[in-house]
C-alpha cells in the first residue's frame, strides 16, 4: 500500500522525531517526577482479573488480557510504562502520518506545530505510567480513525484497513464497553462510500458487536439475580442510580409512592431522607459527582452493607444484585425529571467537555497499595522488585502542572472552533471539499458528538475520559489547515 511506503520514506523523519522527542523527553521526566506506576481502585480489579484469568466483573476483560500480554514479555511490571509510552507513539505517530498522506499541508511550520501539540496532550503522557485501561482503549481509537480514513480516502484500500479497524475496534469493545456506540458512528459513513468493500467492512463491525454482546452477557448471566441475561459490568445500575441522585433533592418524597414496586418507593424514601448530603456532594447542584458510587456515607452503599449483612454476601455479589435495583431506580427518577436531571447533572457534567475540572490521578497521585494487590502484583509479574514499584513519590511538582490538562483541553478546543470558523467562512473562496473529504469531516464529528454526549450521560467526567479525542480534533484542524494552505483559490 501506498501509504506504508509514504510512513516509512524519509520524508516523514522531521515529524517522526517530533513525535519522539515529545514520547522520550515526557517519560524522562515523568521517570523523575513520578516513578512508581499510577494505580486507582480499578488498578487492582485489572491486575486480579489477569491473574486469575477470570471473566472481569466489574470492569472489561481487554486490558487485564493486556496485562497478561506484558506479563508473558518481562515478567516485570516496571515494563508498563515503556510499553504504553511505545504503543502511544506507534499509534500516535501513524495517525499523524495518515493525516499528511492524505491531506498535505505545505508550510512546513504548520505541520511541526500541529503535530507537537497533539502529541505533547498533557493527559494521555501521564497516563502512559498508569495501570489503567484509558490508555490502549484510546490508542485503539487512534487506530480506528486512521484506518477509517484510510479506507475512504484510498481508491483501492484493499482488505487491509478494514481487518485492522476490525481488529482496533474489537480490542476497543473488550477494553471498554462504551464502543458499543461506535457503529453509529461508522456504519452510516461507510454506507455512504463508493465501494463494494463497505458491506464487509459494515458486516465487520457487526460481527464484532454480536460476538461480544454474547460473550459479556453470557457470562453476566451467572450473576445476575434471576440469571438474566445484561451487558454491563456489575457497576452500571449504581452509576444510573448515582447520576439520578443529583435530582433527588428537587423531588418530593412521594415521587415513587404511586409505583407498585414496593421496594422502589422504599429506596427512594431513604434516597431522601439523605438531601443534605447530596447537596453537599453537589455543590448545591452545581457539580457533577461520583461519590456516591464510593463514599461510605451513600445511601447505596449503606444499603449494600445491610444487604451483605442480611443475606450473608460479599461486595462483589450485592454489586451486581442490588445493580438491577439502582438501575431501575435511576431510570424512574431521570424520565420523571428530565429537566432537573440536565439542570443538575447533564449541564454541570458537559462543562467539562471543554474545561475538565477533575483531573483524577493527576492531582491525587498514587492509592495505597493493599496487601492483595501486591500479591496479584508478585503472581503476574514475578521479577518486579516491589521496592521499584510501590512508593510515596514527591507529587508537589505534577500537582503544580496538573491544571495545565485542563487548559490543554481548552487549548485544542479554541482550535477547533477556528478550524470550523475557517471551514465555513472561506468555503466560498476555496475549491468546494471532494466527496471523501466531507465524509471524512462528517464522520469526525459525528464521532466526537456521539463520544462526548454518550460519556457524558453515562459519569461524572474525569480529564482522561477525553484521551481519545486528541487525534480526533487534530484531525479536523490538520484537514482545514491543509485546504487553506494547498488549496487553490477560485
């Protein structure tokens, strides 16, 4: 293919360098500043699941089948960080290049620029050092969209692209279930391709979404209550019952009274009798919020304790139970109140599309490392000196520079909007967009709209929810910059 002779010609060495002095420089300094691997309570449920080769209850199996992967390479877990620093500039680097194969950009200034402030995302850096699953599923996602482009863009794309995107997108799903939205992103923009490749490519997709529907929900099936068949993880009723409760304190206490569920109405007495606290949590219903998921003061968590207590289980049986309960909970609340509900959740919540106030890790370092943890540690990574990995490092200087995420996020978004800005009131001026190249266009922001809006509904939002879209609005800025630079004027 075209392309791959194009990515490995020498011409493509100044961005090249960039993209790995950018890599380089970073995990030299994140070495220094923060040597011990990022880890949160989602660390140990990965690292558990890839050492017991168990069905991953709470979270997808695709980055603990990850961590087995680097496990059966070094025997040491200090080779995460270097791998995903690897795999980020790999993927990176490739999406970039896709970029100027297709839409070149002639000052070269331009493309140097553009090319450092999309690899130098603050956010995605960091978590290279993490042992979380943010960063494969976004590389996945880089991979994705230059492959579909790739396809759209090629007169003759061959099968390649598409089993690759095939292969991304399936990794994407068993990293995060939040990809099942992705086909509405693709399918309808492959349909509109003039080539006869597209149903395969159409049937791909398809193809992997059956298979892993019925893989999760078969194995959910032996924990559900009634063995009913779901895809999710055991989480996903308590963060619709946890987004709900932000409504809560602008209903009355008599909202569900009218329910024949019994149990409903009982769960939404003591969901408010806990106002106070709710808006304290909230900000007086300004904020979005997690908390209630975690905090021991929650009402879903002291009911999960008197559930556990009175029928003799465990946290990870009454996560799942009790999640059909929270779930149908959550579901009453937000359709009886769906202006309080985007008032006090959804708004609050899509601020930080633009402007992310949490920055998770980045700001709070390291958990504590548990003794559980450190022995699902030592089994999976049998040659990691955990002297190496566990640690309190100085986090003085990465809590100074944490804020510099957020205005990053708001940085690539000022260049969007003159992207855009450009895109629409020069289009007269310029030669009119090919085909391809609105399908392109359309596909990137429909890719962002259906991204952002579904992360947004589904949690509160952290910054690192957002590395997938790094590559996404270079994209959108490399394609408009490209036409005002080469193309020629009418």
């Amino acid at each position: 293919m075209a392309l791959f002779k194009f990515v490995f010609s020498k011409k493509q060495l100044p961005e090249i360098a960039i993209c790995f002095m950018v890599c380089t420089a970073s995990y030299v300094l994140l070495k220094y500043c923060f040597p011990f691997l990022v880890t949160t309570g989602d660390s140990f449920n990965y690292l558990f699941t890839a050492a017991r080769h168990s069905f991953g209850l709470y979270r997808p199996n695709g980055y603990s089948k990850y961590l087995f992967f680097l496990s059966n390479i070094s025997g040491n877990a200090n080779a995460i960080f270097p791998m995903q620093m690897l795999l980020y500039f790999l993927t990176g680097t490739f999406t970039i290049l896709t970029f100027k194969y297709y839409y070149p950009i002639k000052k070269a200034w331009i493309r140097y620029l553009i090319c450092f402030v999309a690899m130098a995302n603050p956010t995605c850096l960091f978590f290279t050092n993490a042992m979380l699953s943010d960063m494969l599923f976004a590389c996945m996602l880089f991979i994705m969209l230059s492959c579909a482009i790739i396809f759209m863009k090629s007169d003759s794309p061959g099968i390649f692209p598409i089993l690759l995107f095939t292969a991304a997108f399936a990794m994407a799903l068993f990293t995060r279930y939040s990809a099942i939205f992705l086909p509405i992103v693709f399918i309808p923009v492959f349909l509109f391709v003039k080539k006869k490749s597209k149903w395969l490519a159409v049937a791909s997709i398809l193809a992997v979404v059956v298979w892993n529907y019925s893989y999760v929900s078969g194995n959910m099936k032996s924990f559900t209550v009634g063995h009913k068949s779901q895809y999710s993880t055991g989480f996903s009723g308590w963060q619709l019952a946890n987004n709900a409760m932000h409504v809560v304190p602008y209903t009355e206490t008599t909202d569900l009274d009218g329910e024949r569920d019994t149990i409903l109405k009982q769960l939404h007495h003591s969901i408010y009798a806990n106002r106070e606290y709710i808006l304290e949590e909230t900000g007086n219903g300004k904020n979005a919020t997690a908390a209630f998921l975690w905090d021991e003061k929650s009402p879903l968590k002291r009911i999960q304790k008197e559930f556990n207590l009175v029928n003799g289980v465990t946290d990870p049986v009454s996560y799942v139970y009790l999640g059909g309960l929270y779930s149908r909970y959550g579901k009453k609340v937000i359709l009886r109140h769906p202006i309080q509900f985007m008032k006090h959740y959804l708004l609050p919540n899509m601020a930080s599309v633009f402007f992310p106030k949490y920055r998770g890790p980045m700001e709070k370092g390291t958990i504590a490392y548990d003794t559980r943890f450190l022995n699902a540690l030592g089994y999976l990574f049998p040659k990691t000196s955990i002297a190496t990995i566990v640690g309190k490092a100085d986090h003085d200087g990465i809590l100074k520079i944490s804020p510099a995420a957020s205005y990053y996020e708001l940085l690539t978004w000022l260049a969007f909007l003159a992207a855009a800005v450009c895109l629409f009131t020069r289009k007269r001026r310029l030669r009119p967009l090919d085909r391809s190249d609105r399908l392109v266009l359309w596909m990137i922001v429909l890719f962002g709209f259906v991204f952002y809006g579904t992360t947004a509904f589904a949690s509160p939002i952290e910054i690192r929810y957002w590395m997938p879209m790094t590559m996404l609005k270079t994209g959108f800025v490399w394609i408009v910059a490209a036409r005002e630079t080469s193309a020629r004027l009418l």
